[in-house]
C-alpha cells in the first residue's frame, strides 16, 4: 500500500543525476537537485522526532526524499481522542500525511506492517506485526523503492533500534540489507546520549526507553551530527506537533527543544556521503 504526497515526479536519467560534491572544505550548500534519499521509520512520529531536520535540509537543497514507514502505529498511546468513526490507524496516517508535507516529503510509501509493540508484547505475535516480517522480503521491498527513485541514500537506524523497540530493530535490519543490496550509502540514526543526558533528558526517547538510559551511542561514536538552522528547527517542532495523538504539546512547547532537539545523529561507515554534506554546511 502506498500513497503518494504529490504525483510529481521529476523525470530524469541516472546520468543527468550530478556527481558527488566533494568535500572540499567549502562552505558553499551542495545543490542537490536531481538526487533522491530513501528515509525509512517504523511508526509514524519516528521521523519528526528522529530525522525532521535532516528531511527538510535535503528537500530545502533540492533532493527529493521519499519517506517509507514500516507500520501504522496501531499500538500508539492517544493522548487525543479519536473523531466519531475515526479509528487510530486513520489518525496516525493522518498525523503522518500533514508531518511529512512540513518536512518536504515528495511521496510517502506505507509498507503496511502492524506496529508490534514493546518487547515482550503479546501483540508481537500478530501476524502482520513487523517484527515477525521477513527481513528480506521487507528489504526487497525497499530495494525496489530505492532501484525506483535511482536513490543513492537510505536513512534507517542504528543496529539497536536506536532504543530497543523490536520495529527499530526491524528497520535497521531492513534497512542495512536493502543498502547492501542495491549499493545506496547507509546512515543510521542514532541519538547521542552524553549530550542528550548533559540537557536533562528531556528527549521522548527518555521516556521511551523506559527511563534506563540506555539508548543511542556515546558522543565520541558519532561520525556525522547535523544542527538544525531555527527554520529547520521550526520545521521540526511543527511537524512533531502534527503527532498530537502520540506528542503532547509540553514535549514541543517548552524553552527547552531546541537544546533537546536541534540535532540529529547518524552512523555510517562511509567516510563521504549526502549527510556528511549537509552537516557541514548549515544554511
Ligand atoms: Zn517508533
């Protein structure tokens, strides 16, 4: 199932696609103008609270992104209730719709997976939950979408699921098979927790980790951290307010965000690539 933003599509050759800027030391913004990133997430939110302002820089800079989210989030906490006849799936997907056209997303593919819950969960089980899908298949999947883009990027997560959740750690499998499959350069994101716990911890993944601590990576272990600009910045907070069934208006309200959320972290083991670009030349 897969439903498209907008339905224009720039028609182009994989020779019109311009090379690789280098990294020169140049300041000067790489036009990115004819290059497309796959972004893939588990549940709809993961991708403004994880990756919003990388997704806006690179649809800023030209690249079409095409965001590809592995489950509906059918197991969300609603902090905000439902519409007469409106079921949580139609209202993440909607959520999901309005973040993504905030961030510059070009087309939004669903891989239709069901949100498998928290470790340990009976939910896990479903026979659609996507921790219970094969990783190949899954990675096919999103092969085809990265052959189909002429893509050379995929964004997923680190090999922990950033966190743990088994739909995180879906999608790094995924993710890290369909980049190897087809020769796209992988970034992970990651979160870095000196710096986050530096903040007072005021991050989501907090909570979400169950208040262990235990997520992400050490600052020293992240290759590449891009800092949103304060439009980025905007850009991100709206987009993770359009998830008020799943963010309360305190996570994004408070004086506190931009210090919590202003960057993004990725691993890669590629010493060049569209991100390292990009977080070394801020608007
Ligand atoms: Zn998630």
């Amino acid at each position: 199932m897969s439903s498209a933003l907008s339905a224009s599509r720039p028609a182009r050759t994989a020779a019109s696609r311009p090379a690789r800027t280098a990294l020169t030391g140049s300041p000067a913004a790489p036009d990115l103008s004819g290059r497309a990133v796959v972004v893939l997430h588990a549940h709809p939110d993961d991708e403004a609270i994880f990756t919003a302002a990388t997704m806006r820089r690179l649809a800023d800079r030209g690249a079409r992104v095409v965001l590809v989210m592995a489950t509906g989030g059918e197991l969300g906490e609603q902090l905000a209730p439902l519409r007469p006849g409106e079921s949580v799936h139609g209202r993440r997907l909607a959520e999901l719709e309005a973040a993504a056209e905030l961030l510059g997303v070009s087309r939004l593919v669903l891989l239709g997976r069901r949100d498998s819950g928290m470790m340990g969960w009976p939910s896990a089980r479903h026979p659609r939950a996507l921790a219970r899908g094969r990783t190949d298949r899954l990675a096919r999947r999103l092969a085809e979408v990265i052959d189909a883009e002429r893509a050379d990027t995929v964004l997923h997560y680190d090999d922990r699921g950033i966190y743990g959740h088994p739909d995180h750690v879906a999608v790094h499998r995924i993710g890290a098979l369909a980049a190897a499959m087809t020769g796209a350069v992988s970034y992970e994101a990651t979160v870095d927790r000196d710096h986050l716990r530096g903040r007072g911890g005021t991050h989501l993944i907090d909570a979400a980790s169950g208040h262990t601590g235990d997520y992400g990576r050490a600052g020293y272990e992240i290759p590449v951290r891009l800092s949103a600009t304060d439009a980025e910045l905007a850009a991100k907070r709206a987009a993770m307010a359009a998830h008020a069934s799943q963010i309360a208006p305190a996570a994004v309200g408070g004086d506190g965000f931009a210090d919590t959320y202003r960057h993004e972290w990725y691993l890669t083991s590629h010493a060049r690539g569209i991100l390292t670009e990009l977080a070394a030349t801020p608007s």
